[in-house]
C-alpha cells in the first residue's frame, strides 16, 4: 500500500478569521492558495498518476484542499475521517488503513500540521515525534511493503509545495 500525505492548501489568516465569530472549522483557502495548490496537484500527478482513496479532515480548508485533489483524481473514492481532524489519533488513523475492506493501492490522507507531521515520523519510525514537519500544501509518499503498522513505513519521498510545482 501507498499512503500519501497532503497537508492542506495555505487558509485565511487565524488571527482575522477569529474576528468573523465563526469557528476555525469553517475557515476556507484563499484564492492564492487554491491557485499554488492547484499548481502542486498537477506535479503530483506527474510523481503519482493514481490515487484511488482521498480521506480528510472534516475541517473546511482540509475538504477544500482534497477536493482539489479529487479533481485531478476523479476515480478516487473521497471520504471524510474525522480522525483526520487536528489533534489526531495515530492509532485510529491506523486501524483505517487496516481495515480489511480497505483494499485500495493508493491512500491519500489530506489534513493538518503538526499531527501530519507526527503520524509520518511515527509510521516511519515507529517513535512519536515531529521530525518531518509539512509546509501548507506540501505531500510525502510512504509505502508499506508488507504490514501496515508503525514503524513499517518507507519515505518514497517528501516534497515542498515548491518542489512539487516544478514537475
């Protein structure tokens, strides 16, 4: 199995949007921001020309952002897990990708830092941590070549969104 981890799409400010009275759940992508990640998507889909799984936060920026994705992989089942949501659960995370009925070759998980982070170092690592931090809008590909488990996980690789944008 391939998992790809997508952190979201750069959001409106947290500060300014604090003001609006909504909760931080509903604060959107800027323009700005769809546009770069519309512009990583499609270096991703050089690197990576399936995906058949999307799974996000329920948290609107992370839906947007994988919405994004899903445009650009419009096979790809989408589906939103709230373990996704910040504050995450490596281990509900992990019983997902488990799942029996979860036969998919290609899982993208869309959501937030640092949990992004801390899921990555510890399915690599089998260590909790945050050694491998994301930028907004950036992805790394791990693979499990036989169990999916922590510590189980290969990096494939692990891109900016910079370095995704010049694909």
């Amino acid at each position: 199995m391939q998992l790809l981890i997508v952190r979201h799409a750069p959001a409106l400010d947290r500060e300014e949007f604090a003001h609006s009275g909504q909760s931080d759940d509903l604060r959107p992508l800027t323009g700005k921001g769809k546009n770069k990640m519309i512009n990583n998507i499609k270096g991703l889909n050089k690197l990576l020309p399936q995906i058949d799984c999307i799974a996000t936060s329920p948290l609107i920026r992370a839906q947007q952002t994988a919405g994004l994705l899903a445009s650009v992989y419009p096979a790809a089942i989408r589906e939103t897990l709230s373990a996704l949501a910040p504050g995450i659960s490596e281990s509900k995370i992990l019983a997902y990708l488990q799942k029996p009925a979860n036969t998919a070759q290609t899982i993208a998980l869309v959501g937030h830092e640092p949990d992004l982070g801390e899921l990555a170092t510890w399915l690599l690592s089998g260590h909790t941590g945050t050694w491998m931090p994301l930028k907004k809008g950036a992805a790394c590909l791990l693979e499990f070549p036989a169990e999916v488990k922590a510590g189980e996980a290969e990096l494939c690789w692990m891109l900016r969104p910079k370095q995704l944008r010049q694909f």
